[in-house]
C-alpha cells in the first residue's frame, strides 16, 4: 500500500549499502572470447609464473586446472557452454574469476 504524503515534511532515510572492495587484487584478461580452440590469459602483474588457474563449469565443478604459463591453453575438448576461469595468486590466496564462452 502507498501512503500519500501529507504536509512540507520529507525524512531522509540513509541507503542501505555494503561494503565491498572496489578494485580486485590484480587483473586478467581471457582472449579470444569466445573461444573455440584455445585461449590465452593475459595478467597485469610482475609475477605471473606464481598463478594457478581452474576451469569450472556453470555448476562450479573443476573441468581443469593448472600452473599459469605464458602461452595458450587448449579447450577443443570442452563442450560448448559457459565456463569460469578462476586465477589464483600462489602466495596470498587472492583469486579473480573471468566468464569464458566455448563455441565451435
């Protein structure tokens, strides 16, 4: 139910927010997406040699995972569908997450 408003009066209620962290813990970038073959992941940081990374499905299963390595890494025999790259950083835990699309 709406209730009018009767008079000069209007409150100001605070919004109601959560904190999150406005920047992630390093970037990457996944190309080509889509991919058909193979992809690459490019990360903006020193230390790439000290990253893993996980291919999961939409239901959070791990399809793949292994050490970052400069280089392609090849899905031909990923069905098509969605999938979520998740890169780990080796030494403090942080991870991102980057949606990558399989097609033919």
């Amino acid at each position: 139910m709406i209730r009018p408003l009767f008079g000069d009066t209007i409150v100001n209620t605070p919004a109601v927010s959560i904190n999150e962290p406005s920047q992630t813990p390093f970037d990457f970038s996944v190309y080509p997406n889509p991919a058909s073959h193979a992809f690459f992941m490019d990360v903006q940081s020193a230390h790439t040699s000290d990253f893993k990374f996980q291919i999961c499905n939409n239901l959070g299963e791990i399809i793949r995972s292994g050490k970052m390595a400069h280089g392609r890494t090849l899905i031909s025999d990923l069905p098509i569908g969605f999938y979520f790259i998740r890169l780990t950083e080796n030494k403090t835990g942080d991870s991102v997450t980057r949606k990558l699309v399989v097609e033919n």
